[in-house]
C-alpha cells in the first residue's frame, strides 16, 4: 500500500488539520498520509489531532518551512 501525500502548503490553522482529517477518512486502516504543510501553527495541531483521534504521528521533519508530517490511520474507530 503507497503512502497518500497532501499538499496545503499556503493553508492556515484549522485548514491543514480539517483537510487531513477528510483525506484519512478515505483512507483504509493502517494506511499512511504524508501532510506537506507552510503553517508554524500546523506543528501543535497535528500532534493534538494524532493524540485527540487515535491515528499515528509517526513522522515530523521541517525543511526550509515546509513541516511534513506523516500520520497513520487508526486500525479501529476510537
């Protein structure tokens, strides 16, 4: 299974975290989405959104403020 990505470099707080939340919601259980995101505030939303949901942050790197988080899909509904 390929890893979905999604683009909303540009977007701004809570733009980043709703579009990543309907992405996923399309997404099989255990499937991965890589979320390219230009928000600073995009950092906090994204871990309290992995730990408020139940789905994995299970990568976070930041490269010429563009911060990439990779989140995969709770196996279960929590």
């Amino acid at each position: 299974m390929g890893d979905t990505t999604l683009d909303v470099q540009g977007l701004t707080c809570p733009l980043p975290v709703l579009k990543a939340n309907k992405a996923l919601r399309a997404l099989p259980p255990g499937a991965r989405l890589t979320v390219l995101a230009t928000d600073p505030a995009s950092v906090k939303d994204f871990r309290a959104f992995a730990q408020e949901t139940g789905h994995a942050l299970v990568a976070f790197s930041e490269e010429k403020g563009v911060y990439r988080f990779t989140l995969k899909k709770r196996e279960e509904p929590a």
